[in-house]
C-alpha cells in the first residue's frame, strides 16, 4: 500500500483568447491579475481535477488572496456603511465653510434665500444651491442619493433620497414642466438605456460577485451587484452572460451612480448601480454595438 501524498501543483497555464500562457506561480498570477493582464473570467488548468476552470474556481488562489486579506478594517470602516447624519450648519458655517461649491454651477442658476440648499458629502459641507441645481447634481452624478441634504426649516441633515422634495415621483412631476429653468436641471443621455436582462458576474481583479443587469444601452449599464460597497468612481469588470440575440460579453466599466436603499444590512446585500462602459471586449464589441444600435439607434460611447 503507498503512502506517497497527493502531489500539490505549484505551476499553473492560464488559457485566454484561445492561446496558452504559462507555466506560472499563484503568486505571479494574482499579480497579473492585479495589472489587469489576467481576469478571473480566464482558465486555468488544474493537474488534480485534470480539467481546465476559471480563475474565480481556482482554490490555490483564493486561498493565496485569503491570506492576503488585510485583517483590520480602515478607520473610518463603520462611517462607510452607514454614516450618521450630521448636524445642521451654524450660521458661521453657513457663511463661510459651507461657500465651496461640489458641482460647477450653471451660468443661468441663482441662489434665492428661500431655496438655499446645502450639501455633506464625504465629510465636506457644500453650498448654497437652488433646488434645480441640486436636481442637475442628481442628474450629472456629482451629487448621490446618499448624500446628504440640508436648508432653512429642518432640524438637521437627511438623505437625499429621503427627502420628499427628491422623491422619483417628484422629479418626474418636475420633468413634464416646460418653462426653461425646469427643462435646463435635466441631463439628457447621450444613449438612452432599454430594457436588457443578463446574469453578470462583476470583479475588480481580486474579489468576484454575482448581479443581475436590468437595462443597457450601448454606452452602459443599470446593474444590481451583491456588494454594497462599491462607490462612484470605482472601476470593475463585468462578464455578461448570453442573451437573445447578443453573444457573452465583457466590458470595463465605472460606476458612476448609486441607488440608496435602507434594506441595506451588509456587505453582501444587493445595491443598484449605474455603470459607464470605458472599453468593451474586442471580439464582441461589433456585435454590442449594432444590439443597441438596431434598438436605439445609438452609436459612440458613453452612459
């Protein structure tokens, strides 16, 4: 009866494109990963399974960036996931720390005493704006739903997205108005985004989540991610699975807008986001591209 061991690989071949690269370390493909020259949507060839699966299987992997988890969270960890609401302003912060504007004002925009708005947003206190300039905010992605909101009257800062002035149904009401100034705080998409759904797995090169997109267009994505943390300006990858008439396909995105939602309860909970396209797989791209195009007449790129 043998008592040799189970011979533990220490090399691994990486398939992408349909050429074979390798042999590498774990250690050397988690680092090429990190520089984007590998993504989890890849294969490699596992000696014990005698197969080839995806990076995302791969177990030496996750076991090799389990070890490399950082094991204290940051400092502000806990402001993160649900910071407090701040305090209203005193008056000599109104006057002074709260003049540094978060967004470029419109030339047409004025600022009546009666419609002064301020904004906090991470940590910082911004205004005054009008109540159409916080909408143009909403629109352009400076200001988030997360933010928080204060003027004359309340007792302290909330929400955006609690505030009854910013509910959807009050913007849309905003929307059907015709005079100038109302039409202006609108933001008109460059693609206007349809109706598309498609599985999708999302990455940012080290840790991998499940979602489901729920519109498109040929510039970018309305996407629900099972991780609540991710925030505006951060880059992912996002692997879509096939749909009718549209090949799988994969594209590097930002995320540019957030949906608040107070079901939130961890890290793992599904978030709502809005993601601009900044590179579409080469292969598949032609074919993204005359999708939307036949539905929306879109061409270019942007969200």
């Amino acid at each position: 009866m043998s008592d040799t061991l189970p011979k533990i690989q220490v090399e691994f071949y990486i398939a992408k494109g349909g050429a074979n690269f390798g042999p590498f370390t774990i250690t050397q493909i988690a680092d090429l990963i990190a520089r984007t020259e590998f993504a989890v949507t890849d294969f490699v060839y596992e000696e014990a399974r005698a197969e080839w699966i995806t990076l995302m299987e791969c177990e030496a992997l996750k076991e090799h960036l389990r070890r490399s988890k950082p094991t204290a969270p940051p400092p502000n960890a806990a402001q993160n996931v649900q910071p407090q609401a701040p305090s209203a302003p005193s008056s000599s912060v109104k006057a002074a720390a709260l003049a540094k504007p978060a967004f470029a004002k419109p030339a047409w925009a004025t600022t009546p005493r009666d419609d002064a708005w301020y904004i906090q947003k991470n940590g910082e206190r911004h205004g005054p704006f009008t109540y159409l300039e916080m909408v143009r905010g909403l629109q352009e992605k400076t200001v988030y739903e997360f933010d928080f909101v204060w003027k004359e009257g309340m007792e302290t800062f909330m929400r955006i997205a609690e505030h009854p002035s910013f509910l959807p149904e009050r913007i849309r009401d905003l929307l059907t108005q015709k005079a100038a100034p109302e039409q202006q705080a609108f933001v008109k998409r460059q693609h206007p985004r349809v109706k598309f759904e498609s599985e999708v797995i999302v990455h940012d090169d080290r840790d991998v989540w499940m979602g489901q997109a729920f519109e498109a267009s040929v510039g970018g994505s309305g996407v629900v991610i099972e991780n609540s943390r991710l925030t505006p300006g951060q880059m992912v990858r996002i692997h879509f699975a096939p749909t009718e008439g549209l090949p799988a396909f994969n594209a590097l995105g930002e995320i540019v807008g957030k949906t608040y939602s107070k079901t939130v309860r961890g890290a793992k909970s599904p978030v709502k986001y809005s993601v601009r396209f900044v590179k579409l797989d080469g292969s598949a791209e032609p074919q993204v591209r005359e999708y939307f195009a036949q539905i929306t007449g879109a061409t270019g790129s942007g969200v």
